[in-house]
C-alpha cells in the first residue's frame, strides 16, 4: 500500500480557511523605491509605529491598538500609517467596520537585501546572515 505523503505543517491550511496562503516573492527593490522606504522611517513616531506592527507580525494592529501603545492622537497615527502604506511598508486591510495594519514584511527584506547587496564588494566581512523571520 502506497504511503500518502502530506505536505509539511506549515503549508497546511486549517480545516476552515480555504487553501493555504503562500506569499510571494516581493520584485528586487529599486534605488527610488529603497530612497522612499528609507525616507519613510526616517522620522523617529514613524519609525516607532512600524516597528510595533512588525512585531505584531501578521496578525496586525488596528488604528486604536496603535495610537493606545504609543500615544499618538488618532490624527497624527492616521498620517503616518498613510506614509508607511505609502512607502510600501504597511498594509491595509478593512475587516467589518475596522481598519487592520500589517506590515509589509517581505517589501522590509527587499529593502535590506538592497542595502546589502554589494556589500564589501563580494569579499567576505563578517556580516553574519539572519535566518529567516519566524513570524511571517
């Protein structure tokens, strides 16, 4: 009798949630799109509210969630969710009445793998690579 092999757990999908999700590779990022990131995160409330959704990871943050953990009024977190969407650093999603952000993890590696692409002219430096996240 022939042994059914399934696929490995993380590519499974729930029993409810349709077919699993594979995210796909972002395009190698560009000098202006990589000018536009940077400039993104370039202000230091900007900064902060990104790296709180990146460590939300894929389940995301509502507006209310955010300007809660930073202290931001709802105006100026809204501006600077909309830079960050902007620059391709956040997502956007509407579930029901509510707004959920997530970042744009896979737009955040383009963006340091371009910073180290050339990196000590292909000689070796020390940088030690980074495993892959564990969230996204």
């Amino acid at each position: 009798m022939a042994e059914l092999k399934r696929p490995p757990l993380a590519l499974r999908a729930a029993p409810d949630a349709g077919p699993p999700v594979t995210e796909a590779k972002p395009p190698a990022m560009d000098e202006a799109a990589a000018v536009a990131a940077l400039a993104a995160l370039a202000q230091p409330m900007r900064l902060r509210v990104f790296r709180a959704l990146v460590g939300a990871g894929p389940a995301g943050l509502t507006p209310g969630t955010l300007a809660a953990t930073l202290g931001l009024p709802p105006s100026s977190l809204s501006f600077h969710l909309k830079e960050l969407v902007h620059a391709g650093l956040a997502q956007a999603e509407r579930q029901g009445r509510h707004l959920l952000y997530r970042p744009a993890v896979g737009r955040m590696n383009a963006l340091l793998a371009y910073l180290t692409d050339h990196c000590c002219h292909g000689e070796p430096c020390g940088l030690v690579p980074t495993p892959p996240s564990r969230c996204c």
